[in-house]
C-alpha cells in the first residue's frame, strides 16, 4: 500500500487493464524517500504481471529534456533535466 500509488483493474470487452496512477515526491525530497517510490512502482509493475495492458497516468515532478532519434524522450521538450526525470528515463 501507498499514498503515491493507485490502482484500478478494469476489464473492459475481454480486455484486462491496469490504470495506474502515480504522484512522484517532488524533486527537493531526500534521495532516500524517490528512491523508496520508484522501489514500490517497480514492485508494483512486477505484481501486475504481462496479462493486462497497462495504462500509467500520474505527474512524476520530473524533467526529462529533450533527445534526437531516441524511443523515450523527444526532442520537443523542456531542455533541462532533473533527478526525477532519469529516474523516470531510467
């Protein structure tokens, strides 16, 4: 169980998903308590298994940068990146 972390199982025409819905800690927070949620997230996604499609919606309190010719960030937004945002990355 966790504050930061919700989820909801639908099963919506044969087809099972998995909303997950998240608020990061800021990015000010002590190493120790990010770390602690990204540990429940990743244990939270290893429960929910390959069975359902997952849908994961929530504010990370991170910025990711911007990349050319990369699968995960793009190349459209802001340029600065912070912790949170490669823990989000990584």
């Amino acid at each position: 169980m966790n504050e930061n972390i919700i989820t909801v199982n639908i099963n919506h025409l044969g087809i099972k998903i998995t909303l997950l819905c998240v608020y990061a800690p800021s990015n000010n927070k002590v190493d120790l308590e990010k770390d602690q949620f990204y540990e429940k997230l990743n244990e939270t996604l290893i429960n929910i298994g390959t069975t359902r499609k997952i849908i994961l919606l929530g504010d990370f309190n991170g910025h990711a940068g911007t990349k050319v010719n990369n699968q995960v960030v793009g190349p459209y937004g802001e340029t600065r990146i912070n912790d949170n945002g490669e823990c989000l990355i990584d």
